[in-house]
C-alpha cells in the first residue's frame, strides 16, 4: 500500500510543507485551514493506492497516473502566465483538491472541478463545506463528457493520457469561447491540433522532475 515512489512523493510534499506552504500559502487562514484539514483526512490515507484501486475496480475508467501539482509550481505558471483575474476556472481530474483550493484563494472566482474518484470528491466536498468555500463546486465524474464551453481558465494536468484521450480534450476545447485560456502540463496542445496556439510556456517541477507548462488558446 505504501510504495517507494509514495514514500518520495510523501518527503518531497512534507519539505514543500516546511519550505513553502506552511510559509507563504497559509497566509490565507481559509487555505491553511483546507490544507491542514486535507493532510489529517489522509494521514493513513494513500491517494495514489486510492487513486489505484479505483482504476483496477472500473476497467473502463482512463489510464490514471495519480499525481499532484506542487503549490509552488501552481504560482510559477499563475504568474509566468500572467493569469490575472478569470471569471469562471475549471480544474480536469482535480484529485483531492489541493489545487482547486488554492485557486479559489487566490482569484476569488468560481471554481469548479470534476474527477471520477468518488473518495476524493466525498473528502474535497467536506472541506469546501467546513471551510466554507461558496464559490466552488466539485463534481464526480469523467471529463470527457463534461461541458466546459462556460469557462476561461481550464488547468489540465493530464500528462498520462494517451493520443486517442487528448484528441477527445481537444473536441471539448473547441466548444470553449475563444478567449478560453488552457494550462496543460508536459504538451502543447498545437502538437495535436494546429488550431491551438501556445500562447506560452515554462519550466515547472513536479516530484517526479521537471517539465514544461503551456498556455493554449483555441483560434476558432
Ligand atoms: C495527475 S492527477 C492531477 C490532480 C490535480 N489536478 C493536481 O494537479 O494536483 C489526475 C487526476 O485526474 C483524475 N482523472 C483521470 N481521468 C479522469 C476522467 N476521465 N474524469 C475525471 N477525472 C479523471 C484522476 O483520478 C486524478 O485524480
């Protein structure tokens, strides 16, 4: 149940805790509160073996590399990005959360995110109500037939997804206004369909090392 690479990530996020959350991201008392909150619900908890035993269970659920987008990194490409006030963000496959928390935060906009592990929903939903997170909605369900056309900020860190997933992204991507901005980790989506545009990109790390971030913007 807990494995070496969980082992890893689990240093890597405590020294993320010391060096930086518990520093400059509980600033926000709502957001310490939600952080704190998350780490005692899965104190004995692994995500990723939850994460697993989901995709063993529902054969017919996506490939699902389960993983986290640190804190730091989310800032780093918030602000490379100069993403400065959406209206509407939707997070793809938001895991327990974490992200989705501190985006509420941060932009004080509606947020929403949809993920098809029951368990993680069920946990975020608990802490959205005791933190009182008003403008944020979680969803248990696939991303692939989720209605994102009413959203200017999509986050998708989808970085195991094969081709035939991606192209499926892509079509909801279309449906999108045009001023929709999206975040992919690991790919630009123009290497997939030239009618996206990579507006930028950067360098963000992860536990598992390093890659790139980009923003994407549809031409229409
Ligand atoms: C790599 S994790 C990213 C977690 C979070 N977005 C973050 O950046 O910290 C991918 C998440 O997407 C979820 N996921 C994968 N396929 C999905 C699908 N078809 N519909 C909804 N969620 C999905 C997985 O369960 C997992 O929690």
């Amino acid at each position: 149940m807990f494995t070496r690479t969980y082992w890893r990530v689990k240093k890597y996020n405590i020294l993320a805790w010391l060096y930086d959350v518990r520093r400059y991201y509980y600033r926000s008392k709502r957001f310490a509160l939600a952080d704190m909150l998350m780490n005692m619900s899965y104190l004995y908890l692994n995500p990723y073996y939850i994460s697993r035993k989901f995709s063993e269970r529902n054969k017919d659920a996506s490939s699902n590399t389960y993983g986290e987008t640190p804190l730091k990194s989310l800032e780093i490409l918030v602000d490379h990005f100069n993403i400065i006030k959406p209206k509407k963000i939707l997070e793809l496959g938001c895991g327990r959360g974490k992200t989705l928390f501190w985006l509420a935060d941060r932009f004080d906009v509606e947020v929403v995110g949809i993920e098809m592990v029951p368990f993680f929903v069920h946990q975020a939903n608990r802490i959205k109500d005791i933190c009182r997170y008003n403008n944020m909605k979680i969803y248990r369900g696939d991303m692939f037939s989720f209605n994102m056309s009413s959203f200017d900020l999509i986050y998708c860190y989808g970085t195991c997804f094969d081709d035939k997933q991606i192209k499926d992204l892509l079509y909801s991507f279309k449906m999108c206004q045009r001023k929709t901005k999206i975040v992919t980790i690991s790919y630009p989506l123009e290497d997939y369909d030239k009618s996206f545009t990579t507006e930028s990109y950067c360098e963000v790390s992860f536990p598992w090392g390093t890659t790139m971030a980009y923003l994407n913007s549809h031409s229409g």
